[in-house]
C-alpha cells in the first residue's frame, strides 16, 4: 500500500455475505470504475499465472533436498529480474511488502540519527520513531536548506518518498542525494508508488530503496528493500542473507518478478491526469499541488464546500471508487498529515479525494469520472445556496 498494509476490513465480521457467498470472490458489477490504483492495482494475468506455477510446485527453498533447491533457484531468478527490472546492482532483500522493507531500512542502518520528510507514509512515521521532521513547502517539496541543517550532527538515513501517495507529489531526489551524500549520510526512498521504468535518477542515488508488488500489478504480501552496500545494514540472522527471518515466499516472488516484465504507458496515464486536472479546475474545483512535478497517474483534487468522506460516498453509489488520502488512512477518515505539513487547514484537507490510474484506465473512464464530479459539485453548490 503506499507503502503501507492496512486491514482489508475495518471489523469484523464480514467475511461472508448473507447467502453465504465469499465476498472476495464474488466479482463487483463490470459497470463499476475503478480509480484508486494508488491503494492497489489488479494483478495481471502473467503474475497470477506464476503465482498459480509457484504454488504448484510449492517447497521450502531452504530444504536441502531436490525439490528445495529446485524453490531455491526459482526464488533467485525472481530475485534476479526485480532488480534487473529496476537496474539495481547491489543486494535485493525480499520482504512483505514495501512497509517490511522501510522499517528494516529505518531500524537496521548503521547510522546514529533517522530524518524523515513531514509528508511521510504512516508506516515511515510509525517504524522512524523518534527521528526528525524535515518540513515541506506548500506545493509538499522537501526543504533542502532545512534538511543540509538538519544534517549536521552525524551520520543519519534519511527517510523521503519517491512521490507522495496522497498528492503524487515527486520529490527531487537527486538534489536530496546530493545534500544527503555531502553531508555523509545514507539516502533510503520510499519507491512504493514508483514505476520500474522511472526508477533511473532513484538507482543512481539511492543508498536503500524499498519496493512493492502490488502497486505494480503484483500480488500482495511481496515486496524489496534494495540495498546499495550490505555492509550499510545490521544483519539479525535467519533468512534472507541474514536479514529477514521467516521462510521466503516463492510464489509471491515469482508474481512480483513476472510483474515487472509488463510494462507500464505512463505517457498516456499523464495525459489522462492531465485532462482530470483541467477539468476539476474548470469546474470550480481545487488541484493539489498543482505547480509541483507529479506522477502522471496520481491526483488529489479538492471539492469545496463537502466533506470527503461524503464525495466517496455519493461516487461509489454511482459507480466508482476513489479514496480520500493513502488507503489506511482514508479508512480512518483522519485529517491528513500530508496536507497539514503543507499549510492546509483541517477543513479544506477533509474536503480533498485522491484519484488514481492503472494500466485499464481508459479517456472514457476519465470523462466519465468529470462528469460525476461535476453533478456532486453542481448538488453541493445547490444544497448550501
């Protein structure tokens, strides 16, 4: 998730409708449209397909026997073409997700300090503990005079996405790099939301990077952390080159890497969110961080005058599903920190939804969004008149 897990359900229970059906596996009407890739995307037949092969000739690959090294050597290759697939040359360490891979970067490095951006992921907030807040501007871009002076006392890793989840917002990190390296610093990226056919300035300068399948069309409960020197990171012992225990998940690995051989148009996801942005500014609404660099499929857009929680409500009666801020928590309906560290008031963050697209995303799919947003504009407008 962006680069956290977060309980599919918020209790329970609910596991079973009431005809006794699995909700899970009761596929939602095709007239539904889904936009909020950011929080998950659908895995694509070829990862589904190696995840049913992994299955299939399932053994532990630390078993010494035939059947564990033939796990083993399928793990490897998995191992092989995720970092091929991002152009990483150092260690990939698989984990369950792209949180796992962050909180071992966050608590492992060999270093005295831990700085982290203000518009952090919650699951960087929660593992970086005590560690300092580097601020943010009002478009959500890192203050690089504040992080150099945030610097001096010590070698620190410095926790900073790649793009925020909620807005989309893109951090410059080869500047971040460079004032982080300067200083004799480590340099750990949230990658989560990142494409592996973006990954070029991040490989160049990352000392960690932390990864996830199923933002990519991967399954979930799989994900990395990319390390550039081993020798940067405590090990604790068991698997995973002594770093993670817990017996490695083949199959899932198998899905992530198959994956990442798909590849990702985000030249048309771009023009896409490039039309939603004219068009909700057009209609009275407010684009977030629209002056920042963003990812073209990521787009947080204000309605004033009604609640987000309301707008999610009145889109998934008509058919389309959008979230309010990252997916944890959009179920909490929280003020958004993210918005908050960029001078929001609470009352205009609670007023903001996240849409965000995947590879099905259509122009169609987009026109038909405008023209929701437009009809709950136009009836919020009415109401308060």
């Amino acid at each position: 998730m962006g680069a956290g897990a977060c309980a599919l359900y918020s209790h329970e229970p609910a596991f079973r409708n009431h005809n006794g059906a699995d909700p899970l596996l009761t596929a939602p009407p095709t007239s539904r449209l889904y936009l909020d890739h950011a929080a998950t995307t659908p895995m694509l037949p070829a990862a589904i397909a190696a995840v049913e092969a992994g299955m299939r000739g399932w053994a532990n690959p630390s078993s010494p026997h035939a059947e564990g090294r033939a796990a083993r050597a399928a793990l490897e290759a998995a191992r092989a073409k995720i970092a091929a697939a991002y152009g990483w040359r150092g260690e990939t360490i698989l984990t369950s997700g792209a949180s796992e891979a962050l909180g071992i970067a966050l608590g492992r490095a060999v270093a005295a300090r831990r700085l982290i951006s203000a518009v952090e992921h919650d699951a960087v907030i929660r593992a970086g503990g005590d560690a300092g807040v580097v601020p943010v501007d009002g478009q959500g871009l890192l203050d690089l005079a504040a992080l150099a002076a945030m610097l001096d006392g010590g070698r620190a890793i410095v926790g900073v996405q790649w793009c925020n989840s909620e807005t989309g917002v893109r951090q410059p990190i080869a500047e971040i790099a460079a004032i982080v390296h300067a200083a004799g610093s480590l340099l750990l990226v949230d990658g989560a939301q990142m494409p592996a056919s973006a990954a070029g300035d991040v490989v160049e300068h990352a000392d960690f990077l932390a990864i996830s399948a199923h933002k990519r069309g991967g399954p979930p409960g799989i994900g990395a952390l990319l390390v550039r020197d081993i020798a940067t990171l405590s090990p604790t012992g068991g698997q995973e080159r002594g770093y993670r225990g817990g017996t490695e998940n083949v199959p899932a690995a198998l899905g992530f890497a198959a994956a990442l051989g798909e590849p990702e148009d985000v030249t048309i996801m771009r023009a896409l969110r490039a039309k939603l942005d004219d068009a909700v500014a057009r209609s009275g609404g407010q684009v977030v961080a629209s002056e920042a660099p963003r990812h073209s499929a990521i787009g947080a857009y204000r309605m004033p005058g009604l609640a987000a929680a309301t707008q999610l409500i009145r889109f998934d009666m008509a058919g389309i599903a959008v979230s309010a801020g990252s997916a944890c928590s959009s179920g909490s309906m929280k003020p958004s920190h993210v918005l908050g560290a960029m001078g929001w008031s609470v009352e205009a963050s609670r007023e903001v939804v996240r849409v965000s697209f995947g590879r099905s995303t259509t122009e169609a799919d987009v026109d038909r969004f405008i023209a929701e947003w437009r009809s709950i504009a136009r009836s919020a407008r009415a109401f308060a008149a």
